[in-house]
C-alpha cells in the first residue's frame, strides 16, 4: 500500500463518518488539510515519489560493515544459551508470578 493510497483510506474514513463535520470542500478546523500536509511532507505528493535512498547511501553508514560495539556473537555470550542449558530459565508454567495472560 503507498502513502497515497492510505491517505485516501483515511480521508474516505473521516468523510463516511456520520458523525463528522468534514466533508470534501468542508473541512473546518483543517483537520483533513492536515493530514494531506503530514502525508505530502513525508511521503507522496502529486504522483512524484519520494524515494527512500538506499542503505548504501546512509551517512551514518551500516553498522553491519563496521566492528564499534565489539559486538560478539551469541556462542560467546558468558551467561550461556537458555536453550542449551546456559541458564537455569524455567518454564513459564513455573513463574512465581503467574500467568498475564
């Protein structure tokens, strides 16, 4: 779905609503207009899309490419795999707290 069409969704939402004063043509308060400026600022606007550039264009570069962090893979990590036996996790059936849900 583009940013378009789901501006449509939502302008077709707000005028079906009995409820509501905005109308097309009748938009008090500029509720509608808006959102039309939200949508065309960060998205479409006139059929000319703005395309999201690329990662291989990022400023801030791809962390994937860069070793800051030093970050390990999970077969070192010290407090061990809960699903190898790493740590003593019990099963939810066995939380003190009981079940949320």
């Amino acid at each position: 779905m583009s940013l378009l069409s789901l501006l449509e969704d939502i302008k077709r939402a707000i005028y079906d609503d009995p409820n509501t004063p905005h109308k097309p043509g009748n938009d008090p308060g500029g509720l509608v207009g808006g959102i039309e400026e939200m949508f065309n600022k960060f998205g479409q606007r006139d059929g000319n899309d703005r395309s999201v550039n690329p990662a291989s264009q990022d400023p801030y570069g791809d962390p994937a490419d860069n070793e800051r962090g030093n970050v390990r893979p999970a077969s070192e990590d010290p407090l061990g795999d809960p699903a190898f036996g790493g740590r003593k996790v019990r099963p939810a059936s066995e939380d003190p707290l009981g079940d949320p849900g």
